[in-house]
C-alpha cells in the first residue's frame, strides 16, 4: 500500500501505470474474414485471441484481470 505523502510524489507515467497489471479490455478484430475477440492488457500488449467474447472474459479471470467496459 502507498502513503498519501508518496502518492502525491507520483511522476505523471507512474500514475498511469497504477494497477496497470490488473487490469485489461476486450476488443474485437477482424482476420481472415471472421470475428475474434482480442484481450488486451491496460498498457496495449494483446494477451489471448478467442473465438467469443466469453472465451476472451474466461481468458482474463485465468490471468486476474478485471475487465474495463470501454464505450
């Protein structure tokens, strides 16, 4: 856990990298004319290729990571 004191003290990319390792969203990709669905860490690395949605959210409570809704 961080001190208040050294949470204030926190560079501007050490901030966006707080509970970066938790955390992930879902996005959709078309290959070879077919829809899958990509897991995708909060700092942009793709972590798992499925065939469904559901396969991608099971893929990510193996890891878990907690799934941002991004709209």
């Amino acid at each position: 856990m961080m001190d208040g004191h050294r949470a204030r003290h926190l560079s501007t990319e050490d901030f966006a990298h707080l509970g970066a390792g938790n955390l992930a969203y879902i996005k959709t990709a078309e290959i070879q004319n077919k829809r899958f669905y990509v897991l995708v860490s909060a700092l942009g690395q793709e972590l798992v290729v499925a065939p469904s949605y559901e396969a991608a959210l099971a893929a990510a409570y193996e890891r878990d990571l907690v799934v941002a809704s991004l709209n």
